[in-house]
C-alpha cells in the first residue's frame, strides 16, 4: 500500500482528462492567489505545456507545503519534476524564477534545492550557489548536491530513486513533453513482468498504466513511445507494445 500511494500524484493527473482545456478562463495577475487548493495545482500541472506560464511557478512552490502536497518528500516527485522542467526550460530567467519562490519554510526548501538540481541546466550548479544564504537550515542537502553524492533526476537509477524517480520524470515529461523522462518511464517497464519482488512489480505495473492512459489523449507521448519500440530491449518491448496497442484503442 506504500508503494501505491506514491503513485497518488501521478494517479491524479490521469484522472483529470482535458480539465485545463475545457473554458479556461483569463489568469490573474501572478502576483495574486492562483494556487488555493490542491486541485488548482493539479490543473495548471495539467495545462501547462498548452499554455506555458512559467512566472507563476514561485507561487506554485510557495503553495505545496500549505496545502499538504509534500509533507512527505518522497510523495513530492511529481511537483519536484514539474518545477525542475519548467526551470530547466526556461534558463533566461531561471535566477528570477528562483528568488521569488523565496520566503520559504525550511521544511518546504528542499522542493527548491532538488527542483534546481533536478532542472537539467548546465549552470544549476551556479544557480544553487546563489541561494545557499536564504536556505541556511539546509545547508547539508545542499552540499550533498553540490559536492557530495547528490545525484541529478539523469542520473537517478530506478532501482535506488524508485517511484519518487518515476513520478519525478512524469512532472518533467508534463512541464517539458521532452523524450528523455518518456524513456526513463519507457525503461520501467522492464519491471512490469517481475515476479520476485513485489516494489519491483508496482512500479512497473504503474508504468505501464499511467503511460497508457495519458497516451490515450497525448498524441506527442503516443508518438514517442512508438519510436522507442525499434531499441526496446526484450524485457521492455512486449509491454510496450501492449501499452501502444491500449492507448490507441483506449483499452487501458
């Protein structure tokens, strides 16, 4: 049951079809309150790449600790991932991006100190350095990143970042529809056939369902996902495959 109720963020964005497209209305000003309950994030997380509004991104991350979206870290992936994609795709203005998600409890900074690390850019090192001051509480964390064994979301191995790894690259995938979380997910589906280890099992049954049901309405990952069957290895293909096979006919 732990292991499936990490999966809680992904399960909800699943299950919210089209909720951003259907009569979106003009957004305030981003100064002003978007993110008053937990369903607002999951909406804006949803539309996001149709209507890319990155400057409310500091309001997002100040939000998540208020509405209980974080309390446990390792739940936290979908939101770390999403706000790591939007920094790392926006790498003109990701300092100013940075500093308005400033005051921030230290229990909330290392959604901030990961989403940094986790962003993809060439210079997050430099960006992290910038912040040490405003986060003095977590001063260990992010010296494990800068100069420790802190790994970046690349560099996470499924088998020790498990379903926070996952939801992490979903939140990127969902930020940025880049190809390169689609094939981490892609690559857990190695795990959907495992008969030993039941963590080993979930996550890639979990895989295999979230990326079949948001390819039933997300051409572009439907797209990606077949140009990745030619290179699966065997114990990825016939899954892959098979999650293909459902989103096109919405069997899923």
């Amino acid at each position: 049951m732990r292991f499936c109720a990490r999966f809680i963020a992904v399960l909800v964005m699943v299950l919210l079809p089209g909720i951003a497209a259907a009569g979106k209305k003009a957004a305030p000003p981003a100064d002003e309150p978007l993110f008053k309950r937990p369903e607002n994030v999951l909406q804006w997380i949803n539309g996001y790449r149709q209507h890319p509004e990155p400057d409310y991104l500091p309001q997002m991350v100040q939000s998540l600790g208020g509405l209980g979206l974080i309390r446990d870290l390792d739940q936290a992936g979908i939101y770390i991932g999403f706000a790591a994609g939007v920094l790392g795709s926006n790498s003109a203005r990701v300092e100013r991006l940075v500093a308005r998600m400033f005051p921030l409890p230290p229990e909330d900074q290392p959604v901030v100190i990961k989403a940094i690390a986790f962003s993809g850019l060439p210079e997050w090192k430099d960006v992290l350095t910038g912040v040490v001051e405003r986060m003095p509480a977590r001063k260990i964390l992010i010296e494990k990143y800068l100069y420790g064994d802190g790994k970046t979301l690349d560099a996470l191995p499924l088998d020790e970042g498990g379903s926070f790894a996952l939801d992490a690259h979903w939140g990127y995938y969902l930020a940025t529809g880049s190809q390169i979380p689609v094939r981490f997910i892609v690559g857990a589906l190695a795990w959907a056939g495992e008969k030993s280890d039941i963590e080993k099992l979930t996550i890639g049954s979990m895989a295999k369902w979230t990326l079949a049901t948001n390819a039933t309405r997300d051409l572009e990952l439907l797209r990606i996902m077949k140009a990745e069957v030619s290179t699966a290895d065997g114990r990825v293909r016939p899954h892959l495959e098979e999650v293909i096979l459902a989103a096109e006919t919405f069997e899923t």
